[in-house]
C-alpha cells in the first residue's frame, strides 16, 4: 500500500513539472533589458550678470515590464576645463515601458570659470558669447540582479550675459547769467 501511493505521487509529481514546463514559453519570462540614457539639450533658464541657471535634459528609455527605482546620478560640470559644479546620488524612478526625460536643474557661477568679475567683464566686452563647457554625468542604474553604468559626457557652449550698451548721461542746460 506505501508503496503504490509513492509511486502514484511520484507520476502526479512528474505530471505536475511536465505541464508547467510546458506553459513556460507563454509567460513570456526575459531578462531585464539594460534602460537607455542619452543627452537631449540644455536649456537656459535664466543668464544674470554673475551666473546662469540651466537645466541639462537627458532621455531615459525602460523597455522592462517594470519600473526601474532609486536610479542615481553623478555630475560634474567644468567651464573652460576647471571645475564648476558637482553633484552625487540624486535619485530619480523611471515607470515601467516609458521613455522620460530626467532634467538636472544647475546654477552656475561665472566666476569658477573666471578668476574675477573684471575678467568676467573684459570677455564680454571682447565680444565673446560664450564659454565651453563639458558635463560628465553617470547614471547608475540596479535592475536585480544587474547593475548598469552608464557614462555621458557631453560637450557645448554655455551662454555668458550680454554686455550692458552704454547708457546716454542726460544734462539740462542752465543759462548762464552774468
């Protein structure tokens, strides 16, 4: 009797794994696809005598059936190759199947790029309109059991403030009476 009931539970057993391994291919299982990241623009908030504020927009692309939480991004922006700015860890969540933009508002300040306001000043009124800049941003993505890195550099020009034209001194004139 023990031993007709093993083997009965060893057929429903066999049965059992044999129809589920069947229904495997329909439940469309796949690995998690790496998301895509890539720059967009950057555009220009507001430009005051001293600093600017931008937004650096990038395109972040999850073809995953899930959302993708807690992606983290490190920056560093150089003006004229010195260092202007630099963040780490800021957090944001993509849905699943979406393509977004991530901005990175920043407010940056001439003078990293300048060593003073005169020079500031001297370049704009040699009639310069810009200044290079370079943004090097990693985004770190964990998809379990994955870990993406995914390094962007991009490179452009950034605004400087437009020169101020002269303003017109206004004198009334007097009569003079002797």
């Amino acid at each position: 009797m023990r031993n007709i009931f093993l083997k009965t539970a060893v057929v429903m057993l066999v049965f059992s794994v044999a129809s589920i391994y069947a229904q495997l291919p329909k439940l469309k299982l796949s690995a998690p696809k790496k998301p895509e990241v890539v720059y967009d623009r950057m555009d220009v908030k507001s430009i005051k005598a001293k600093k600017a504020k931008v937004e650096f927009v990038y395109i972040v692309d999850n073809p995953n059936s899930f959302g993708v939480d807690h992606i983290k991004a490190d920056y560093e922006l150089l003006l004229k190759g010195k260092s202007a700015a630099k963040g780490k860890d800021v957090t944001f969540t993509i849905p699943a199947k979406t393509k977004q933009e991530f901005k990175l508002p920043l407010e940056i300040n001439y003078l990293d790029a300048f060593e003073s306001a005169g020079m500031l000043a001297k370049t704009i009124a040699k009639g310069k309109k810009s200044i290079p800049f370079q943004m090097d941003i990693t985004f770190k993505i964990e998809v379990k059991p994955l870990k993406f890195d995914v390094p962007i550099t991009t490179k452009g020009d950034l605004p400087l403030p437009k020169a101020k034209a002269p303003q017109k001194i206004k004198l009334k004139k007097k009569k003079l009476k002797l």
